[in-house]
C-alpha cells in the first residue's frame, strides 16, 4: 500500500546526510567531552561544531545556544529558570491560551509554587494580540511566553511586535518555536526575543536533541543541576551523535528552508482549498499567517479519532487535535480558545507536508479524504441532526 | 599508536548489537509514538519492548521504569520531585558528602527553596554508615538519597542496610546507581529501595538515554511537564532510537553481567597490586566493596592533569577526580570527604576497566605507569620536600 506521512509537525524521519554524520560519535568519537585524550576532545569539538551551526540557524552566537534533550525540556528550563532567577524582582507571568503543554502545565506547577500567571486569549485565528499583552505586564511581570507558531492550528504569532512591548517594559520575552524553527525563517535578532526554544526532530534531525537561545547576559537557572556541561547550565553528559545531528540538520535547513518552504506551499494551499469544498469543514488557524506546510481543520459530524484511522487504513498518516486521539478525554484547549464549541472540538484534523511530499501524494489526498468524510457521515448517528447537540463529546460516547 | 581506554566510567562505546537495534528508529520506525498510524505504533511497542528489558535489569515492573535522557536528570528529577510531592509532610533530605553532582547541586537549589538538608559524613574508605542515617533521621525528614557506588573511588554503599532503616522510619529512599547498573548486579527488590538512576552509556547503550525507576505506587511531581510520555511524568517526544538502544544494552548486560566482572576483576586487582609497588601512592576508596572495574589512586607530588596527559601520550586514557582537570579549581569533595588533604587531592587518578580490556593492555599500563610517575616526579618542584606543603594546591599554582 502507497503511504503518505502527513504529520510532519508530530515528526520526522531522520535525514540521511544527518544520520551518516551522527555514525561515527556512536563507537568511534564515543569519548566524554570533558575528557583529555582524543575520542573526548574529538567529542567536544564536534559539539562546539554543531553549537555553531545550531546557533546559525537562528542568527544567534554559539554560545547564547544551551543544548537539551527536547523541546519540553527547553520549555520547561526557560519558564522555570527565568521565574527562579527573577521571584525577587516580581512573581507574575504572562502566557497565551494556545501553548504547548509543556508551557501551560509548567505555568500551573508555578502557579502552585506563588507565582501568578495570566493567559492571555487569542481571536478566531488563534493570534495573541500585542495590545493585550501591553495591558497585561505589571510592575510584577518578568515574563512573557508566547508560542512562535502552533503547532495544532498553523497560526504564527506576531512575535517581532510583541517584543517591542516587551522591551519597552523590560520584561524578558521567551518564544516556544519548536513548531517553526527549520521551517520558516527564524531570526532571534529580528524577532528581538530574550529565550527560544527549538527541537531538531522538527527539520529532520534526531529525536533527543534540541537547544534554548539564551541571550548573553541573560542570568537563568537550571533545570537540571550536575557537572559543566553546557557552561554549568545543563548537566548530564551530553548526547554527543543527536547534537551533531543537530548541528547537521540545522545546516541543511538553513541552506534549504526556501526551496522546502516554495516546494510545500503550493502542495499545502491544494490541499486546503480542495479539503474547503467538503461540507461543513473549518479551516483552523489562521488563513495566511501560518506555517507553510500546516493544514488544520475541523469536520462537523465527526470524530478525529475515527478520522485518522480511516485514513491511517488507506495510507494517510495524520494526526488529530482531538483530546479522544490524545487519550487526555478532553476538547483541545487551543481550538476551544478560538471559538471552536467542544462537540466540534472532536472533528478536529491536523495534516502538516513535509519535503517528502509530492504531488501525488497530494492528488491522492484529495481524491480519499472526501470520500472517507463521505463514509463517516453514513454511519455517524450524529451526521442526521447534530445541530442543537451541544455538550455532546467523545467522553459521553465512550 | 596502541591506545587502551581505561576510562568506561565515563562513558563507553556503544556496543555494536544495540546500534544494530536503533538504527530501524531513525529512518523506517521513526513515527511519534502517540499516534495511532504503524510507523508510530512501532515505535511506541518498541518503547515498551525496551521498558521491559530495561525493567528486568534491576528486577522493576515495567511500569516502575520511566525513561529520561540523562542520569543527572534521573537525579535532578528524583530530588526535586520527591521533595515537591511531599513538602507537607516535611522539608528535610538526607544525602551524603560523596554524591555526585547532580544531586549534591540539586540539593543546594532545593536549601536554596527552603528546604534544608543534613549531608552525612563517610569513614576513610567513603562508606556511610547506616547508623548516622538513623541518627540524622527527623520527622520532618521526606528523603534519603545515598549514592551506590562512587565513580570517582568506586566504594559500593550498604544500601540494603540503609534502606531497612529508611524503611522503618518510613522515609523514601532514592539512590544514584549510575555508577553500578550493567556492572554489577543490582536488584531494586533485594535493595529495597524507593526510587534508583540508571544510565545506558553506562553499559555500553547510548548517551542521551537513561531511567528512573519509581517504585509502584509513590508520587513523583515531574521535572518535565508537558505530554502524556511516561505516564505523564516525563514529558517530551520520545527519543525512541536512544530508548531502544538502551532496552537492548539492559538485556545484553543482564545476560553478560557476571562474565563481564569475571573477566575485568583479574585485571583490575593484577593493576591495582602493581600500582601500589609505587612510592607514596594510596588506593582510594573500599579495597573490596568497590566496583569490580575500578581502580583510584591518589599519587604524592603529581598533579592528575600532568599525569592525565602523559598517560594519552602513551594511548592510555584515563581519569582524574582532582578538580584541576574537571576545570573546576576547586578540590574533589569526594576526596576531601575520605580524609585527603586539599594538595595531595590534586594527585588523584582512576582508571576503569570495560569489557573491551585485555590482559596486554594491562601489561602494558603496568610498565608504563611507574614510569610516567617517576619522569613526573622527576621534574616536579613538589617532589623535592613536598612534606609540610599543606594549603598548596593548583589554584595556587596557576
């Protein structure tokens, strides 16, 4: 059966090119990079290597870039680190209602630490608006975190504007661009953040690696305590084959992102405009403010769940906003913050290209999803008279 | 040039067999394991394939393992998450002078929060002794972290015996066994501990993947909040490459584990006897209840770093504890904690044994050791009257 993997956001295999650079770090140059002889010290070098190219890719200095093993880790350092380096000055943070998991539980075990946190809305689009973050700093504020783009709606945020607030207020500003980096232009000079986060599996690099910016200067505490690695910063020996796969993917993506972004685009805008001729389908997220290779809707009548496995059955790999898919037997709380009621909430579809994705790829698509909506409407009890169902969700179902 | 890697408590090459086990997890398996499409689902059983192996090393329950990305993150996360879960009950750790780093800076962030913290001596081989545990024990009392075996002299600690006190007085046990794990058998049922760190590059699996085991039923608050990975208590995207890397060097070595310390222990004592022919050398740490690959020293009027870099120009790779070389400038507490004084500290130097040793590399490090002392010793000022030098250390010096 042909498959096609549209759920690049979720993952992606490793780069070819990537895992060939990885292979020697395995048994070769597998020395600890604080040792003294030569499979160490080639160790290190690698790394300071793949910190320079890192940091490349977001027009930063290598060492405003602090490797960890995941996105969820970055975000968890920057919020934890800047709120712990800074609960003197105040105890207040300001974060959107459409972030990362691993940003909004890390705001609620602050708030259970006597932190306060504000969770600013976002319009139908899922955009924060700048003004509101304005009216939301305190003398108490000392940071602000919002999401670069999302990875669940598409939408990227107006993150160069908000920092001109945030400067002008002397807050530290921390962006989650997980979603983003390696996929649109990020550069940390022009956006004027304070903290980003990224994650390498996003451009085609391994699992297991990604990095926090840190601006130089900026004072921040550890996540996790240890030896000096990472300048005292990150402790743990480090995962010396997945930095340089980093390294290595953040190279390839600074040298393509174009020629990726001008592949999938076109793809993508197919997609959309033939998914919108179905009846009764949202496109989600904003309608040009959004990643290129990211197609979010929802489908009245329907459940993600059923959705993706229909499509999973014919070849189609996706994922669902949905809470169902997720296990968490919850509505999203991203599409319930752009409006999208929780019954419709469970009809949630994300499809995200990647540089794999061809034409036909997508011409399959097009053919399939209608017709598995087709099919799903027949037999959903919901599909005869869903309007007026309010309350009804995947959690009375089951 | 013959090069003989005497330094496998730093790290280790990975184990050809378990890179043949990863390498179908960065390219073909490579979905995010929380989704319902096959490449996902695969990774997602070879996760738990990889539980279970990693589980049956210490004789675990699947579900007591959660994986993480580094040993000093096991650690960060068994401090800091124990102590948040039960700070009603109590706001007093135990742990020793002789931890590593990741705890004992862990537990400085977590005096820093307001918790305090009792750091228990050890007698001149590094052992704790269970009756100061005892002693330090008080209501408030939540944690006891003591360290297995100490990578930097190799003494092995009577957890069993601590952990019957700890039992008793109803305090959760943690230990730090990175150090021990895939070299000596360790058995979370017969040590009856709460919570244990374990790293695969310990035995021979990959960085960037190690564990905690949790003991059924304990409540951990997360380091990493975010997704639902590890039962909710560790989130961020699966490395899924690294975890069955390290699932399949938990099985080799629960297989191997015995002829591993049959084969390096000969060796070791062979080393060990010779290097103590040399003048004014001491053997740190327990002569028996230590590491069966393991051997310290500490060399009167050498500085580790001077030996350190002899030794690789002779191919042999090795260690020092002294705080010179970690770039530290501050003497090994572990050193200074079995009774060291500050300058003779900065003598100290380990080698550790893997399965790759052979009975010509220690031929060879036996002839070629004593040499390098003497032609150090030879041109060191230090050499010549160093008695009465106390307070003379490499800080000084530089």
């Amino acid at each position: 059966m042909k498959t096609i993997y549209l759920d690049h956001v979720a993952t992606n295999p490793l780069n070819p090119e990537v895992l060939e650079a990885m292979l020697p770090y395995f048994r070769e140059r597998y020395g600890n990079p604080l040792s003294l002889y030569e499979p160490g010290m080639k160790a290190r070098e690698a790394i300071e290597n793949a910190r320079e190219s890192t940091a490349s890719l977001i027009n930063a200095k290598s060492k405003e870039i602090i490797f960890t093993a995941s996105g969820a880790e970055a975000n968890n350092f920057a919020l934890k680190g800047i709120a712990y380096a800074n609960q003197n000055k105040g105890k207040h943070l300001i974060i959107s209602r459409i972030e990362h998991h691993s940003i909004l539980n890390t705001a609620r075990f602050l708030e259970k630490s006597g932190f306060a946190v504000t969770y600013l809305p976002v319009d139908k689009y899922g955009t924060v608006n700048p003004e509101d973050v304005e009216k939301a700093i305190t003398k108490e504020t000392i940071l602000i975190s919002i999401i670069h783009a999302s990875p669940e709606i598409g939408t990227i945020e107006p993150i160069a504007e908000i920092s001109k607030i945030a400067k002008q207020k002397g807050v530290v500003l921390h962006t989650d661009a997980v979603a983003s980096v390696g996929n649109i232009p990020v550069d940390v000079q022009s956006l004027g953040i304070d903290l980003l986060s990224f994650a390498a599996h996003q451009f085609y690099g391994p699992k297991g690696a990604a990095a926090i910016y840190v601006k130089e200067g900026m004072r921040i505490v550890p996540l996790i305590y240890g030896g000096i690695q990472e300048g005292g910063r990150r402790a743990g020996t480090e995962n010396v084959p997945a930095i340089v796969g980093m390294g290595k993917a953040a190279e390839l993506a600074r040298i393509n992102i174009q020629k990726r972004i001008d592949h999938i685009m076109p793809l993508r805008d197919q997609l959309i405009s033939n998914a919108l001729k179905i009846d009764k389908i949202i496109l989600t997220g904003h309608p040009e403010q959004r990643l290129p290779g990211h197609a979010s809707f929802v489908v009245e009548y329907i459940e993600g769940e059923a959705m993706l496995l229909l499509l999973a059955a014919k070849g189609i790999y996706c994922a669902s906003g949905s809470a169902c898919s997720s296990k968490a037997l919850k509505a999203s709380p991203v599409l319930i913050s752009i409006g999208i009621p929780a019954h419709l909430a469970q009809g949630s579809v994300v499809f995200t290209l990647g540089e794999d994705t061809t034409e036909d790829n997508i011409n399959y698509f097009n053919e399939t999803f209608p017709q598995i909506i087709s099919r799903l409407r027949e037999i959903s009890p919901y599909a005869k008279g869903w309007e007026g169902m309010e309350g009804s969700s995947c959690t009375v179902k089951k």
